[in-house]
C-alpha cells in the first residue's frame, strides 16, 4: 500500500500498488512482512504533517521471518524471526550515536519514512536495527511491541518514575496501553486520563487505579505522567496534576498548539520534556520485559488492502489496542 501524494485520511489516500521485490543490499536483509501494526505517525505521513519521501510504502511495526540475507549480515539467517521498528539507520559516527543517544542522530532515517516500510509484503531493513522477536509471541501480537512498545517504554523512562510511584497516562491507544503493563509491573498506581469511556473501562480492566477526562481530578497528585495523545492542550492539563518535583514526558513526532498557561503549573521544579524516536538499548530492554511480564498487545486485525480504514480508525482513536495489518492468514 503506497503513498504516492498526501491527504486527508477520509479520502483514502494509500493506494495498492505492484512493485519489483526490494533486493538486500550489503548489510541489509529482506523480511517476508507478516504483520505491520498502524501508528499514529502513519497518519501524520499520510497527512502531510510529518514530511517523508515520496512515494514511500508507510509503516514501521514490520514483524515477519528473514527471507534472504544481504552481504556482510553474520548475526541473522535466512527463516529468523525478526522486527523492524521507526528507526532505519543512523550516522554511527556523531556525538549522539557515539554516546548511544542514536535517537537523536541528526543523519537518521526512518522506516516509511525515509526508506519504504512494512505496509508491504516484503521490505529490506538495515540489520543493525532488526530486531528478534520475542518468543511466544505472534507476529501481530509482537508488531505493535516495535514502536508503540518500545517508545512507550521510553518516554517512562525519560518521565522518571520510580518503582511504586502514581503515574499519570494521557491518551490511551496503541502505545499506553502497552506502558501501563510495564508500570504495573513496577508496582506503580496509574492514573489515566482520555476522552473516550471504552478506553477508560478497557485502562480499568487492565488495573489502572483510576480513569477519567484530562479535565477530571483524580484525587492525587502524580509524581510523573507522559502524554500520548498529539495534543498541546494535554501539556497545561497534565502539568496541573504533578507533584513538585515531577516530570512530563510527551512523546509526540507531530502535535498541535500548546496554549499559554500560567508559571504557576511549571513552578515547584516541575519539567516537561520531549519524547524522540528511540535508541536499539531501548528496543532491546523493552521487548526482554515484554518476553519477562510478558505483555500483551490488544489488537484490531485488518487486510492490508484495508490500510485506508485502519490508519482512518487511529486517526479517530477508534481502536481499542492497536490497529494490526495482516499479510495472511495468522500462524
């Protein structure tokens, strides 16, 4: 499914597409793709809101098996199980990426982005940013682990909390959804906050200890959040939720205006900071936590001739879980 001009997602502007099978290059391997789980950014590509190559094949939650292996590839093999995640390539050789801060390589790529992605039958993937998959898991369970999974797990880190800590979750789609398991299982008390009931109940079942609008008090204050919803009014709303000292992570590639508010909500050492792609460290302590808790993924299936519906669904935060394209017939 190809993006050959940008639009808005109600005028379906993937189209199927026939293209010569991608051949791996030195280092790289070719994926027969089994599952690609839809991302937010998908639709900020589709858009037109975050700029890509075009055309370009979207989608970067690839999960599938190793068919053939480029030159130079000695740690994988034909038949391997394997990911490939948002991050495409880095440098290798500027300050971030020599202090293991690859994600912020001002010379990355990205899949779909820059390279085509997993909205495919096949794709080719730089093997230093592949993936194993972890074991008991399908490759729709495990697609949605490769970027939702592994940026939520991120921007928990970067919001600080500690074992045990309230925990405040802003938007809760694809990635939360698979945050709250790793925060339950650091004994924390999460809070969330949405729009939408279904998703409430759903952040209820999975042991949220409360679930209610951003407008809504909860009756504590938090000691970190991260918002997962593109939008800037979420910034004010969670700030006046944290405790002194707290921290905000927002992860978000594209979001609209953060309005002005008063000093009053950042006072008390309170912080906001930006969520930006990940590092391979964090793929790869997130899917052993996966394998460990393990973590589950509740997904939506769609044909990937239904890409258009799919990313249209998360465009309207329809999705309960995670939006999953199957290539066939589940294993």
């Amino acid at each position: 499914m190809r993006l050959d001009r940008t639009g808005q997602m109600e005028t379906f502007p993937l189209r199927e597409s026939e293209m010569p099978e991608p051949q791996p290059g030195p280092g790289e391997i070719l994926i027969d793709v089994d599952a690609c789980a839809v991302c937010r950014t998908d639709v900020h590509i589709a858009e037109g809101e975050v700029p890509a190559r075009l055309p370009i094949v979207p989608g970067h939650q690839a999960a599938g098996r190793i068919a053939r292996v480029g030159a130079r590839v000695e740690d994988f093999q034909e038949g391997d199980r394997v990911g490939m995640g948002w991050m495409a390539s880095a440098c290798a050789v500027c300050s971030f990426c020599r202090t293991g801060l690859e994600n912020l390589c001002e010379d990355a790529t990205f899949t779909g982005r820059d390279r085509d992605g997993g909205f495919a039958e096949r794709m080719t993937a730089r093997s230093e940013w592949v993936y194993r998959l972890p074991e008991g898991f399908s490759a729709a369970e495990a697609a949605p682990l490769l970027c939702a999974g592994i940026i939520g797990y991120r921007s928990l880190r970067l919001s600080g909390i500690e074992p045990g800590g309230r925990l405040g979750l802003f938007g809760f789609g694809a990635s939360a959804h698979l945050a709250i398991q790793v925060a339950l299982d650091w004994r924390c008390e999460v809070f969330v906050f949405t729009r939408q009931e279904d998703h409430r109940q759903l952040a209820l079942r999975m042991g949220a200890v409360w679930a209610g609008a951003a407008e809504d008090d909860p009756g504590a204050l938090l000691d970190a959040a991260v918002t997962f919803a593109p939008a800037g009014a979420l910034v004010p709303a969670a700030l006046s939720r944290l405790s002194r000292g707290g921290t905000l992570a927002v992860n978000a590639i594209h979001m609209s205006p953060i309005p002005s508010f008063d000093y009053e909500k950042l006072a008390g050492e309170r912080a906001v900071r930006s969520v930006m792609n990940s590092t391979r460290r964090d793929g790869d302590e997130f899917l052993a936590l996966a394998e460990r808790i393990p973590i589950r993924a509740a997904t939506e299936l769609s044909r990937l001739e239904e890409a258009n519906e799919a990313l249209l669904s998360v465009k309207r935060a329809s999705v309960r879980g995670a939006a999953v394209l199957a290539m066939r017939p589940p294993e």
